[in-house]
C-alpha cells in the first residue's frame, strides 16, 4: 500500500530534532509499503533533500522515502505571527497535495493542529483512509501556557480538533492523557491506541564515542537537557537549581543545555547575571553526534513547566533518548512518566518549582556514582523491555494498515 504521510517537521538522523516519523516510514518501508511525505522546512531539521525549489517545492527520495518539501522555513525563534502563517501555508500546500496525489491511505500527524486538514479533505472528499496523530492537546496546552488567549481563535482550534478526530478513521495519541482527550471529543475507544515516542537503541547503545564539553572533566558529574528552550519546557527550573548549587558550593556538578528556542537568549543573559559558571549552554547537535554525548554524560533532566495539562499528555522525545543510552532520569513534574522512573527506579522525581529538591536530588546521585550507575542500567533494561523503537514501529504499522484493511 502506498501512505501519504504529512509532518511539517520531519526530520532524518542528520538532524537536531525529534526523528519518529523517519522511523515510522523507515519500517513501513521494512514491511513492504511505499510511503511519499510531506514537510516544510525546520531549522532544526534535516530533511535530506538539497536540490533547489521549484515554485516553492522540491521532491526527492531519502533513505527509500519520497519526500515532497515546502519552501517554508520554520524556527523555535519565530514570533507567534509567523509561526501560525507557515502552518496555514503548509495546510494549504498539503491540501494540494492531499487532493491531488494518489495514494491508499492518509496518515498526519501534529504538531500543529492544523496538520489534520489535509486528512480531513481526503476522508470526505475522497473517501480515503484517514489516520490522525495527536503527539499534543490543541488547544488545551497553548490556552494553558497562555500562549493563545483569543476567543475567536481558540474557539476554531476547537472546531479543528474536533473535525480532525472525527474525520479520522483512526486515532494515535502519544501519551495516555491524550488518549483520553481524544475520548472526551466523541471518538470510540476503539479507534484509538496509545503508542508513545521509542527508543533508538541502535542508534544510542551502537559505535557511539563519549565525549562532554569543552572543559569538563571525568570527576565531574554532568547532567544534561537536549531539546527546545521554550516556554514549555520550563528551564528557568534548572537554574534555579544551578543558583542553589553554587550557593552551596558544588562546583563538581555541571549542567549542559542542548538545544536552542526563543527563550535560549535571555537563559543566558539570567545565567552570565548571575555567575552560574556550572551552567553550559551548548548548540543543538545531530542524533549521531548526541549519542556520543550522551555516553559522556550521567544523568538527563526532563523538565518542563509545571502546568497540569503536561502531566499525563506530553510524550518528551527527550526522556526516551535518555533511556536508550542507560541514563538515569530527573523529572520535575509529576504524570505517567514520573511514575514509570519509580517503579522501575531509574532515576529521580522531584516536586515541580523545588529547586532545593532539584538540587539535593544531583549532589544524592554525585554521591553515589554506583548506585547512579545501577539507575541507568535499569533505565537501559527498560527502554529494551517497553519502548523499544522496532516493537513500537510495527505496533504503529498494524494499526495504521491492517486495522484499515479489514
């Protein structure tokens, strides 16, 4: 079967971002199936593609996926305004292309909302399978974050969301809070399944060189955050805890921030303020180049702002590359994934905006390097056992293609 597959951000290895669509078509592929999708540009993303666009689009084939590209360059940098006209612009090039192409089935996946258009058009207007992904809640995070506070334009996101359920065949949310959201909106349960974001264990366990930033050394324990410096992800959290190191004098405790977004800047302006010389804030690097690193570090920080809604619906790319390396995890919120590092002991969970706690809990895991070390190896064991990218591909594939065919 052939699947149109649209994701605004798709991104191969080569680049610094989240790589579950790849996967997802890489094992389509596996199984037999041709797979074109659809992006837009992202600055964080390498989509493989390098030939020059023609009236605002260029196609190609990476790795046996064909990938037809819009010119449209997206940034965590850019401003509300220009972020919402690149995703309406991608709606509409994706509408073209989901009215024109051929194709068996339709699978989109979010983010943004507006992801769910094209799926829609092809189930009503050409009566083909529709497949929806919901890797987040709109609009409840960004009406939560205050990201979005308009009436009018919450109240069409809410119209959207609720089409792009019902429109869709079938539904994948990410996390089991989302699930649940889908649920509330009228779909049946049993057109929904839970298949969170994997672990390439390959890819992080295989022929990887540890490595740290420049001027660390092998004494010193380091945490490190990969992702978006945005509003979601809460980081002034961690310096918080990195003021609190300093004050307490713990100069063998280092924390490197990976990634960039909007907020990046004046992360670091608060940082120089306030001599928080145990704070790095490093480029984003790609997936290969990540591995290395993280095999270098101790432990991973998944943060993020302490707002109900992430509890149970978020499902952070972040926490299961921790894992597949056999990194020990701190979280600083609490939800499914708190729950997961307690009982299988594989890290650490603190009570959200407790930088004392936050703090305390890397001086207990600076103490105890064997114990730390037991926490990974658990870690490891777990993303083997439960979220192994394979398993959780040909789960994903069976839902999407035999549930659809019988």
């Amino acid at each position: 079967m052939h699947i149109l597959y649209f994701h605004q951000h798709f991104s191969t290895p080569r680049g610094a971002t989240g790589i579950r669509s790849y996967e997802m078509a890489r094992r389509l592929l596996y199984h037999g199936h041709s797979v074109t999708m659809v992006c837009g540009s992202y600055g964080s993303g390498v989509t493989g593609l390098d030939g020059p666009f023609l009236d605002g689009v260029r196609r190609g084939s990476v790795d046996g996926i064909n990938v037809i590209e819009f010119d449209l360059s997206y940034s965590n940098h850019d401003g509300f305004v220009k972020r919402s006209a690149t995703f309406w612009k991608y709606a509409w090039g994706s509408l073209q292309v989901a009215l024109k192409e051929e194709y068996d089935i339709l699978f989109a996946t979010t983010t943004p909302l507006t992801a769910g258009l094209p799926g829609i058009a092809a189930r009503w207007l050409r009566r083909k399978p529709f497949v929806f992904e919901v890797r987040d809640l709109w609009p409840e995070l960004p009406r939560a974050m205050g990201v979005i506070t308009n009436p009018i334009a919450l109240a069409g996101m809410s119209l959207l969301e609720w089409a792009s359920y019902r429109s869709a065949h079938r539904c994948v949310a990410l996390a089991p809070g989302i699930a649940r959201g889908i649920e509330r909106l009228g779909v049946e349960e049993a057109a929904i399944t839970t298949i969170p974001n994997g672990c390439d264990i390959d890819l992080f366990r295989n022929d990887t060189t540890p490595w740290r930033p420049e001027g660390l050394n092998g004494d010193h324990l380091l945490a490190i955050f990969t992702g978006t410096h945005g509003i979601a992800n809460g980081l002034d959290a961690v310096l918080d805890a990195a003021r609190v190191l300093r004050d307490r004098g713990r100069d063998d405790i280092k924390i490197a921030l990976v990634g960039d977004g909007k907020l990046k800047p004046s992360l670091q302006a608060r940082a120089e303020r306030e001599g928080l010389q145990n704070l790095i804030f490093h480029p984003p690097v790609n997936k290969h180049k990540l591995a290395g690193l993280m095999a270098g570090a101790d432990i991973g920080l998944q943060i993020l702002t302490n707002l109900p809604e992430f509890y149970f619906g978020t499902s952070p790319n972040k926490f299961f590359d921790y894992i597949a390396a056999g990194l020990p995890v701190l979280n600083n919120y609490p939800g499914w994934l708190a729950e997961i590092i307690r009982k299988n002991d594989c890290g650490f969970v603190v009570p959200p905006d407790d930088c004392e706690a936050f703090a305390d809990a890397l001086e207990a895991a600076a103490a105890d390097r064997v114990g730390l070390r037991e926490k990974g190896n658990r870690a490891a064991v777990l993303a083997q056992r439960e979220f192994d990218r394979i398993d959780l591909a040909d789960k994903w594939v069976t839902w999407v293609i035999e549930g659809l065919r019988n």
